[in-house]
C-alpha cells in the first residue's frame, strides 16, 4: 500500500530536512511505495490533501499531537488510513498506542466536539490554558521536554478557577472546577497519565473533573497525575459515558489533541470505530533522529 507523507514545515521548524532525510532512507530500506507531501504554513494543509479524497492510502503524519489532530480533521471521511511518526512536543497519542496496541491496521474510536474531532484527549480550564499557551509549549528557549512543565509551574501561580457546567450521564454539575479532562485515549501533556482507564476501542470516554483546589491541593493533584495518583484524591470525580456536554456563560478555550478550540458549548460524543489508524513500531523506532 502506498504512504503519503505529511511533514509540516510550519510545525517541525529546523528540524524539518533532518526528518526529511531520515524518512527517505528509512522507507527506501524498507521499500516503501511513498509520496512526501511539505506543507510551508498551516492553511496550505488542508489543500495539499484534496488529491486523496477517495484514495486508499496510508496517510501519515510527520509531527505531534496537534499534526496528528490536523490530519485526521482533514481526512475523516475519506477511506485513508491514518498514520503518525512522533517528532513533536508530547507525542502522547503515539505513547499510547506503541504501549496498547499491536503493530497493524485497527479500527478505532474518535471523538466529535462540536464539528470537529479529536482521538487523544481534550481538556478545559488550566489544563487548557497550559496547553494553548504558546509562550511555553512552543517556545524554543525551553527544551521540549519541560515546555508543559514550564507551564504548569505559570499557572499553578496565576490560575484562577472558572464556572463551567458539565452534563453527563443525566447529572448536570455546575460550580468552579480547575480542570476537565476527557479521554479517549490516556495521555496528555508529555506523558501525564490522565486517563489510565481510557481504552480507544470500547465506544467510551473517561472523563474527569477536578474541583477547584487551593495551589497546596492543585500542586498535589497536578503532580501525582504523572503516574495517575490524581484519581485517588477526592476533589477528582470521574465519569464514563458516551457523551456529555460542557458549558460557560461566554466563550472559553479548550484543548483537542494539542490544538486550541474555543466556545461556549462544546458538545462531546464518541464515534465508536470512527476511523482506522495503522501502528508499526518497527517504522518509528527507526525514525528516530
């Protein structure tokens, strides 16, 4: 089957013709069929897909989460496959599927928010504003690796709980939460663990809603989430649905996949087996670089 490569200039920066070096080798030596696909700016993205609308190829994404979240909006409903070599920020969608699934081609659930669609995790409150904060997670001062910690630390100090209403499972929950977290996957912010029960192919979401928390608390909350610990405090509720709705008098920001999307409603419900992805281990351990 042939692959389509996306590498995102806009996205990769410098690193851009060492990965592109390395994935020109890497699929020669494994004798890929392959077409690479440069994007310059983001809104080229969208345009450069329009030649695989009724294709059925390996569509893959050369990047992070966000690149992955763009890809997926792009191709939704098209029979591509969708395709991911990490080489961004978190790559937190790739850690859980190189620890939960088998190499090979899988039908899996996605999500829809309003109208678009995420596969990883989406957020509210300061996980959303640590995520969407440019001055940290893109910053290039920061090693990569400490960019969402970087954040963290800035919010922790200056976060200030919103009111936000939650419908799910026929409860309606308003009051002041610190954060919301929905997972369709497991993990969000390079490797915190936020949802460790989500499982992409059983037609749910973990959701999770931490209440508004003193920085003692928050400091506790926050750091235990790296190995799950956040799910024994009490001021963590959880949920497991298919849907649910989250609301605030006027529009605010949340997070999908790394990518920001801002509103006053955000209604949220799985597409059970939604799209196929393909994982191959073998592929992105050699993309290493």
């Amino acid at each position: 089957m042939k692959y389509i490569y996306i590498v995102n200039r806009f996205a990769l920066k410098e690193k851009t013709d060492r990965i592109l070096d390395r994935l020109k080798k890497v699929s020669d030596e494994l004798q890929r069929e392959y077409e690479i696909i440069v994007n310059e700016k983001a809104e080229d993205v969208k345009k450069s897909l329009e030649p695989f609308k009724d294709t059925h190829y390996i569509i893959t994404s050369i990047g992070g989460d966000g690149s992955i979240n763009l890809l997926l909006n792009d191709i939704v409903d098209t029979p591509n496959i969708l395709s991911f070599v990490p080489h961004g920020t978190g790559n937190d969608f790739c850690r859980y599927c190189m620890e939960n699934l088998e190499d090979g081609i899988h039908d899996v659930d996605i999500v829809k928010i309003n109208e678009r669609y995420f596969i990883n995790v989406a957020c509210f409150g300061i996980d959303a504003d640590i995520a969407n904060d440019d001055n940290f997670i893109h910053n290039p001062i920061i090693p990569p690796a400490l960019r969402y910690h970087a954040g963290v630390v800035h919010y922790f100090l200056t976060y200030k709980p919103r009111i936000m209403r939650v419908e799910v499972n026929g409860q309606t929950i308003e009051k002041q939460f610190t954060t919301i977290a929905i997972g369709n996957a497991q993990y969000y912010g390079g490797g915190y663990h936020v949802s460790p029960n989500s499982d992409i192919k059983d037609g749910k979401l973990e959701v999770l809603l931490a209440d508004r928390l003193n920085k003692v608390r928050m400091a506790k909350v926050i750091l235990s989430m790296k190995n799950a610990g956040h799910l024994k405090d009490p001021a963590v509720t959880t949920f497991v649905t298919d849907r649910l709705t989250v609301q605030a008098p006027e529009a605010f920001s949340s997070n999908i996949d790394g990518e920001p999307l801002n509103a006053s409603r955000f209604e949220i419900s799985v597409v059970p087996k939604g799209y196929r992805i393909e994982v191959n281990k073998e592929f992105i351990k050699k993309m290493s670089i």
